[in-house]
C-alpha cells in the first residue's frame, strides 16, 4: 500500500485529529489482550496523553465472554491507564478493518483520524481510510515485546492476503 506512505507519520510527530482509532486484536480467555493490541493500546494512550485527539476509538468484536470482548478488553486497559471512560468510544461491531474505518465515518461522524495499530497493518488501515474519504493518518505502534519470528512471519503474510481483499473491498 504504497499510496499510504506520505500519510504515515512517526510516532513523535503524529499530527492531530478528531480521533484515534484503535482495531481490536486477539484477547486471552481472562479478558486481557494480547501483546499486539498492547502495543497498539499504549500507543494510543501516549497519543491521547500527548493531545493528538479528543477520544480514542476502540473497534472490534465486542460483547460475549471476557475471551471474546474485544472492545471491553480495550476500554478497561485504556481506562485503567488514565484514559477517561467518556473519552473512549465503542465500536463492537468492527471485526474487519473495512468495517472499523466506515464505522468512524458514518457511525461516529468522524472525519480526521489517527489510525493506530501494528506497523505490518498500518499502511492498510491508512489506504482504506482514504479511500473511505477520510483525513487519515497512520502511526505505527512501537513494539513493546520481542516476537518471535512465526508471529512476525503469520502477522506478515496474513496482511498480503489482507491488503488483497482491501484492494477488492474498494475497487470492486
């Protein structure tokens, strides 16, 4: 998605917007997230801290079991953290990126978004952000823990797969 790159910011200098938007990811049976969506979780939360945006938005699979919620995980890891809850805003129907980024404009009404997540998934969220007609932009999340080379490789290889049903999803 090399359309995305000049709209791709570095961590320090992220621009500001409306809101940042955080995809949901993988949580443990016991209701934590993993170590991906922390990444993207405690980039959020510097960015909020940092005030390049008013509310961050958590978009996911929501509802069932503490292993499914995906957007409860979220929203307590943030509120725990100093985010206020008021300033956190559900989207429990986002189980596809597509459908994260649509949500953000026509549910939530946002128009300038700070797309946070993982740097293989990034420059995806961005493309479909522009092409959805918003002013988006995308921050990578650093790294917090070490992965292994099978995570990064499955990570890696599902977003090839990704970035072709993105590229179906908008032209087609």
């Amino acid at each position: 998605m090399a359309t995305s790159a000049p709209y791709i910011a570095d961590f320090a200098a992220a621009p500001s917007a409306t809101c940042i938007l955080v995809p949901g990811a993988k949580v443990y049976e016991d209701g934590r997230p993993c170590a991906m969506l922390v990444d993207r979780l405690a980039a959020a939360s510097q960015l909020y801290a940092n005030g390049a945006a008013p509310v961050v938005v958590v978009s996911g699979r929501g509802g069932g079991s503490l292993g499914e919620d995906e957007v409860g995980a979220m929203r307590r890891w943030l509120i725990e953290r100093g985010v206020p809850a008021d300033r956190v805003l559900d989207d429990p129907s986002g189980v596809r990126t597509i459908a994260s980024v649509r949500h953000c404009l026509e549910r939530l009404g946002q128009r300038s978004v700070l797309m946070v997540s993982n740097d293989f998934h990034v420059p995806r969220m961005v493309f479909l952000g522009r092409r959805l007609g918003l002013e988006a932009y995308g921050v990578a999340a650093p790294a917090l823990s070490r992965y292994s080379s099978t995570v990064l490789w499955k990570n890696h290889a599902r977003e090839v797969l990704a970035r072709i049903r993105a590229c179906v999803d908008v032209y087609l």
